[in-house]
C-alpha cells in the first residue's frame, strides 16, 4: 500500500489523522540524506542541513553542556506540542532535570527549558510565526531564535496565555544572559558565523 493508498483510506474511513500517522508516511518516503524533518500545524517541513546551521547548534549544544547532561539535550529530537498537529524536532532543545521519556520514547512538553531555532531562509516565518507561538502556548520558558543571515539572536521569554512577553534582539557577539531564567548560564555568541 502506497503512502497515498493509506491517505485515501483514511479520507473514506473518516479517522482522524495524527502525528504519528503523518511520520509513519515520512519514514516510508525517500528523504534525502541530511534534511531535517518536522510538522508544524499539520505541515510537513523539510529542511537541509547546512554547515552554519549546524555550527552554530553544536555551540549551542557544547555550551549548554556544562548545564544539562548530554540525555537531556537534543537536536533535530521530536516532540509533539500542544495544538494542531505540531510534531516539532528543534535544533535544540534542553530537557529540565529529573524528566523521563514517556511511554512513546519521547519528552513532554513541560518537561522543556530551552529552545534554539537557527533560521533556515526557506523556513524563517515557520520559526519567527508558528513554531513562536506553539512554544509560547506549551510555556516553553525559553526560545531563542538565531538568525545566521541578519547576524541577530532574538530572546522570547516569560511565557503567559499563549505568548512570549519578554523580548531581547542582539546583534552577534552579545552574550546572551539566560542566568535568572532555568537555564542559569550565559551563552557566548562571538563565534557565530553569518550565512
């Protein structure tokens, strides 16, 4: 049975269609080596990973480090968020101490410190709009979005009825304080590299 066979055996069944329907059919799909994928709003998203992108997630990742211990970092790690069919594998996410997997193998949620997004140009309004607000609503306490093409980092914090209220942009080379939110720590942004 094809991916589009289960489709319209689902149309005619009237089954609701859910996440892990939707990656079931990714798996079955020829992806290309490298690309990140995830589903925002019931859109699927694929993304090629490039070597700016990822050097400044493996900063990211090395930095925090010295916080969360390496189980309780991710990158490209899914995680289903409240909301309409959000299925979301940030480049990084810290999971909070003591949290456990459930029973699908995956975090919840509230289980979420820190996000990190680094802006791909073909899916910047993804992270800057959507993805904003599902982390917002899921109270994510932290969302930093790093955008290698303008040279800018932009700090969402203070979560509350669905959106962020604390709002920080710098340009490269600023560090970021993250010391009074539950991360505790300062991120280093002077070896950022711009796209």
């Amino acid at each position: 049975m094809t991916v589009l066979d289960e489709r319209i055996e689902m149309a005619e069944t009237g089954d609701e269609l859910t996440l892990d329907t939707m990656f079931e059919w990714l798996e079955k799909m020829p992806i290309p080596e490298g690309y990140k994928t995830e589903i925002v709003g019931g859109h699927i998203f694929m993304t090629p990973q490039r070597r700016t992108h990822w050097g400044i997630t493996f900063s990211i990742l090395k930095q925090l480090s010295s916080r969360y211990p390496e189980e309780h970092l991710l990158s490209d790690v899914r995680i289903d968020y409240p909301g309409h069919l959000n299925g979301i594998a940030a480049d990084v996410t810290a999971i909070r101490e003591g949290a456990d997997e459930d029973e699908n193998g995956r975090f919840r949620p509230e289980d979420v410190e820190f996000v990190a997004e680094v802006i791909s140009k073909r899916t910047a309004s993804n992270d800057y709009g959507p993805k904003k607000d599902v982390y917002a609503a899921a109270g994510v306490p932290v969302f930093l979005i790093v955008d290698p093409y303008t040279g800018e980092w932009h700090l969402h914090t203070m979560p509350q009825d669905g959106k962020y209220h604390g709002n920080v942009s710098f340009d490269f080379g600023v560090d970021i304080d993250l010391t009074d939110t539950p991360v505790g720590l300062t991120l280093k942004t002077d070896k950022f590299r711009r796209d």
